[in-house]
C-alpha cells in the first residue's frame, strides 16, 4: 500500500514485515529511527515473536546479533559511521562465521573531524569485511532491499548490509509501496539455518584454525561472494514478478544504449545525475548511467558489458582512499582492464560530509569528461583558494596548527570579508 512516510519508518515497517526474531538497537545519527520505529513495532506487539534488544555499544549490537544467529534466530541490527568502526571486529566476525545476519547502514562521514552528514566513507571502510553490500537509490529500494537481504543472506549463510544515504533517504518523507504481510512471507519462508548451536548435536563454530586451513576457509568466503552474483539476479526477478516492481539486482542502465559517456555511481544520488542526462541529451551529447546497486560482490562481468561500447567512464565517488583516490573508481578500472579496447576512466570525488551535489556542478563536471578529460581523482567543488591558504600556512610555520579549525577560520573570514563588501556597496 502507498504511504507519505519517512525513509527510516517505511524501512522499520518492512523489516518487521521479514520477521526478525532479535533485534539489537544501539542508536546512531542517522540509523536511529529505525531502531526506534522497530521498538515501536516490538512494544505494540504489531511485531511478535521478536526479543528487542537495547546493548550499551555498537560493538556489542553485533556481538548480540553474532550470538542470536549461532542460536538459529533471524538476527538484524543497524548503524552509522563510528558506529560501524566500533563493531570492525565483530562485523568480520560475522563473515567468518558465516552468519546470516541482516544490517542496515546509514551511510554517514568517518571523523576526525566529526561529521554527522552523508558520504559513503563508512561502508567503504568495510567492503573487504566479507559482508555483501547493497546500495539503495530511492526510500522504496531502501524497503526492498531489505526483503532480499534477508532472503539472500538465508540462502547463502553470509551476512549482508543494507547501505541507505544518511538524511538525504532515511530522514525524507516521500511516497513508498509497503508490502502485505503475506506477500513477504510468500517470498521470504521462515528461516531454517545452516549452522545452529544446538545443546543435543554439540559443534564449535569460530574455532582456532592455522595456517593449514585457513586459506581454505577464507578462499569459501570468496566463493559465496562470487555464487551470489546469480542468485542476486534471479532474486531480483522473483521479486519482481511477486511484487510488481523491480528492485535490487546487480545494476541497472539508464540511456546507455548509444552513449559514448558513461557514469557510474551508487546510491541516492543517481537520482539527481538522471535529471543531468535527460537534460544533456536533450542537447543531443550522448551521456548515460550505470547505478550499481551491488557492490560486494563486485559485478565485474555486468559492468564490463555495460561499458564496453563506452570511449569514456566518469566515476563518482562519495569517499575518498585516501593516497590512492575514489574507492568505486579503483574497482570499475581494475574491472575493465582486461577488455581488449578498455574506456577511459575518470574519477570524481563528490559530496564529501554531505556537501551538496547540485545539477550544475554536474553539469560542469560532465562536460569537462565530453570535452577534456582529468587525470586523476577530481574534487568537484573544491574550494581551491582555502586550500592554497592552508598549504601556505604549513610551509611557513611548523606550529602550523589543526587544518581543520583553520579552514574554518578562513571560510568565517571569507563570509565576513563578503558581508562588509555588501553593507559597503550597499551604503554607497
């Protein structure tokens, strides 16, 4: 049924919808809604059968969600940034394990300095953890998707991460199809583990293992990632035909039939390049998009046959590698290497700490790609001016002082020096 409703409470009902049996909250700007809507949900009795668990840490949301899963329960928690540094070695735990555990994160910077607004820094910091990721575009995907990690991370026993942008999709109010009861369970059966911790058929799970095993081991890690390519694809359109809409799936093309110019990017802000494409070809450039919405496991075989008739590949990143450049970007080249007529990648740095992506500097951006290519990762919208101030003011004083309090300093004197120039103009 189509609600008026905030990306985090649509996602909070639909996870209820999946029947979680333990739900660990721990809350973190901007995940904590739903938390909150799901307590709600537990507290009203609107969702049974679940133990809702309030935990004293991030680490220790995860750690319960670990020992939930071994016990044979569907697990699900949720986090932030920080949040999900705090639990590193838990989330690894997770993948090694092989436990099916259900997470939501809202994506969010990485401090120092402290940073509460969107990029995607945080899910970056843990793309080698072994968890799948999936990316959402919209707040009706970010509900969705939720429905199939459940479902995919059941059929493989390997954990899987729900990455939704901070604020810009789990705090807007906007239209979302929830789902009936029914329809769920018609699509996700009730969860039947691979592995359980059972009092009448003792096993260890997470024993010590050594060098002669562990390759193995991890080698089975990255082989469930690599069987999860089909079985995301054949979700995708089960989903489809179930609920009459298309959701997840590996990819998605968007005007790429003809384009010699291609973008690639995850999450929300596809939204905002499609509204630059329809404008550039209206111009007749011929521009296109690729949205990933998996990116662990990485769909190399996807991608490289919706780029190959590409001549150029501008990749958007929201983080930064710092030392090497867009993380996104460096996986899109080292897939495309091996075409015999590779495209030409160029990287683009956006929309670091939630500063906004807008069409024109889109715009700015896409022509430069169409008519003189960077080498490279590019920071769109950087402001080159404080920059050079700063490196100045590190090559004359060795007390130079935290760059981040500086910068700020010289953004107050710029709005100041812009203010007095006004009131003067004005006065004249």
């Amino acid at each position: 049924m189509l609600e008026q409703i905030e990306g985090s409470k649509a996602m909070a009902r639909t996870i209820a919808l999946c029947r979680p049996q333990v739900v660990c909250a721990y809350p973190i700007t901007p995940q904590t809604h739903i938390v909150e809507g799901l307590g709600d949900l537990v507290r009203t009795g609107a969702l049974d059968n679940c133990e809702f668990i309030n935990v004293e840490s991030e680490f220790a949301a995860l750690s319960v969600a670990i020992g939930a899963s071994a016990a044979g329960a569907r697990a699900y928690t949720a986090t932030a940034s920080q949040g999900l540094l705090f639990m590193a070695e838990a989330v690894y735990n997770a993948a090694g394990l092989g436990l099916p555990i259900v997470m939501t994160l809202g994506n969010r910077a990485i401090g120092a300095p402290i940073n509460i607004w969107n990029d995607h820094s945080d899910a970056m910091a843990m793309r080698e953890s072994g968890w799948i990721q999936l990316f959402a575009e919209t707040n009706q995907e970010s509900a969705d998707l939720h429905i199939l990690a459940f479902k995919l991370a059941e059929e493989l026993s390997v954990p899987t991460m729900v990455c939704v942008d901070g604020f810009i999709l789990t705090h807007a109010v906007e239209r979302v199809d929830i789902p009936d009861q029914k329809a769920v369970d018609d699509f996700l059966p009730p969860f039947e583990p691979v592995q359980v911790l059972d009092p009448n058929d003792p096993i260890s799970i997470g024993a010590m293992v050594g060098p002669d095993a562990f390759t193995e081991v991890r080698y089975l890690q990255y082989y469930k990632q690599h069987t999860a390519m089909g079985l995301i694809v054949d979700q995708a359109a089960q989903f489809e035909r179930r609920f009459g809409r298309a959701s997840g799936g590996l990819l998605r093309e968007y005007a790429t039939a003809d384009a010699e110019t291609i973008v690639v990017a995850l999450g929300s802000i596809n939204g905002t390049i499609k509204d630059v494409i329809d404008e550039m070809r209206e111009e007749g450039l011929r521009i296109g998009l690729v949205t990933l919405v998996t990116f662990r496991p990485f769909p190399t075989h996807a991608l490289q046959k919706a780029l190959a008739h590409a001549s150029d590949i501008v990749v958007i990143d929201r983080s930064v590698d710092v030392g090497m450049g867009g993380p996104l970007a460096s996986n899109v080249d080292l897939s495309l290497r091996n075409l015999a007529s590779a495209p030409d990648i160029h990287s683009a740095i956006v929309g670091l700490g939630g500063r906004a992506v807008t069409k024109s500097s889109l715009h700015r951006l896409f022509r430069q790609a169409l008519i003189q290519p960077w080498e490279g990762p590019h920071f769109l919208d950087l402001n080159e001016k404080v920059i050079a101030r700063e490196i100045h003011r590190r090559g004359k004083a060795r007390r130079s002082g935290p760059a981040a309090e500086n910068i700020l300093k010289h953004l107050e004197r710029e709005r100041t020096e812009r203010f007095l120039t006004r009131e003067n103009a004005d006065e004249r």
